[in-house]
C-alpha cells in the first residue's frame, strides 16, 4: 500500500481493507505507492550516476519490491549507463516469504544475496560472514530503508537501529529513507489506518517531519531535504494533497 515492506501478506490485507474506504482514498493510495516507488528510482540513480556508488544494503526487504521498479534493476540500470562495474546488493530480512519464479532467478544472480535476519537486529546482520564477503565496507555503501522505519516502533528504537547501520558503513556512505508521517495526516483515515493496522498485528508508527529527520543524525541532507515523496527531485502525480503523506529523504554520511 505505502510501497514495499517487509510485512508483505499484512500489507496487503490492510490496504484492501483501507481500499474499501472508497474510490477518492483508494486513488490516493494508488498514486502515493507509484510516487514512493518512483522515489527509490530516482534516488537510487542518484547515488549511482552522480557518486559512483555501487554496493547497496536493503534493511526489511519483501517479494513485493520484485517488480519493474525494484532496487535491483534501478541498480543495475543506472550503473550500465554510467559504465560502472561491480553492482552488490544485499538485501536483509527475516520474514516469511514464499518465493516467486522471480526471487528464484535472483537466487542465482551472484551479484544479489538473501540474508534471514531479523532487520531490528542490525549488528547481527553486518557481523554475518556473508554480508562481509559480498559488500566491501571500506568503501561508500547506499543503505536502503524504504517502507520499513514506520513499521519499527518507538520500543524498537528505529534511530538505534539507523545509527548501528551508518557507524558500520564508510565515509561517503549514503542512506535512502522513507516513512509515512503524521503531518497533515487526515484524522479520520489516519485512524482507520491505525486501527486496521493494529487489528493484523503490525502497528504502524506516524511521525512528523522533525521525528523523520532525526533518523539522518549527523548526515549531510541531500537537496531537496526530507519532503513528499514525490517532491524528492520529481512532482506530484495529484492536483491536490494527499490524504496520508509519506516523507523521503537522501543523506551522505561525511
């Protein structure tokens, strides 16, 4: 519904449930998933096209992101028409996935691996031996976290969680972020959306555009900043403001 996460099955059903809201919300959320995929794209170019960076670390990745827009072939898009050899990616999740012919064809891609391991749990992530053979931290690693810290709550401490992953990475590194917020969040569909939420099993945590910014610490903001997704070097697919907003932002570690 927001994109992608690693709650998959969860996802789905709420956003069927949230779909039965009516068509205007059900328009929104269609437009707001497009313009957060689109997002990833663009960002994803960025890192790769404009600072050369070609190794990437996804934290709660899903079957979902198997599709036309995913990390992979962004990645490897734009490293082929930059002329940039040697695109790593690593994705890290432990839920339950049942593979497509899709994920079956990644498995044998050697320039892809699979890690099951809890995202909330970044330190035994990067410690695992073949997170080490595959991604060469002494060099600039992109860190992906898109649709995943609004599924982390409070008790979890997302910023803990963010700051393991970027002290571990090297200068240049950069972090790609996305999460939906509270501001300006309709009161009555952000309490639906809590409620459905709530009822599966995967609360969903609001926060604000400071409480968003706040995960990049002491990370040099890449222009535009934290902003709409689709404000983040593109436009809005809408004539009109969306009913439930999601806040991305780019940032480069020094």
């Amino acid at each position: 519904m927001l994109g992608t996460s690693q709650h998959s099955e969860a996802d789905a059903k709420a956003a069927e449930a949230v779909l039965s809201l009516g068509p205007s919300v059900r328009e929104h959320l269609t437009t707001l998933a497009r313009e957060s995929q689109e997002f990833l794209t663009r960002a994803i170019h960025h890192v790769v096209r404009e600072e050369g960076i070609v190794q990437f670390v996804d934290f709660g990745f899903s079957a979902n992101q198997l599709n036309d827009l995913s990390l992979h072939r962004a990645a490897k898009e734009a490293a082929a028409e930059a002329d940039l050899p040697g695109v790593r990616i690593a994705y890290v999740d432990n839920t339950p996935t049942t593979y497509t012919a899709a994920a079956l064809e990644l498995a044998e891609d050697e320039s892809i691996i699979f890690l099951d391991v809890n995202p909330l749990t970044p330190a035994r992530a990067l410690a695992d031996p073949r997170l080490e053979r595959h991604i060469d931290f002494s060099k600039p690693v992109c860190v992906i976290m898109f649709s995943f810290l609004h599924y982390v709550s409070d008790a979890d401490d997302p910023r803990g969680v963010v700051n393991r992953v970027m002290r571990h990475v090297a200068p240049g590194s950069h972090l790609v972020a996305h999460h939906v917020t509270s501001d300006g969040l309709d009161p009555v569909l952000g309490a639906h959306v809590r409620q459905l939420f709530d009822g599966i099993g995967t609360p969903m945590s609001f926060r604000s555009q400071e409480e968003f910014e706040k995960f990049f610490g002491e990370l040099e903001l890449l222009e535009p900043g934290a902003v709409d997704t689709a404000d983040w070097r593109g436009r809005s697919l809408l004539n009109e403001p969306h009913p439930l907003r999601a806040l991305a932002a780019v940032g480069r570690k020094r």
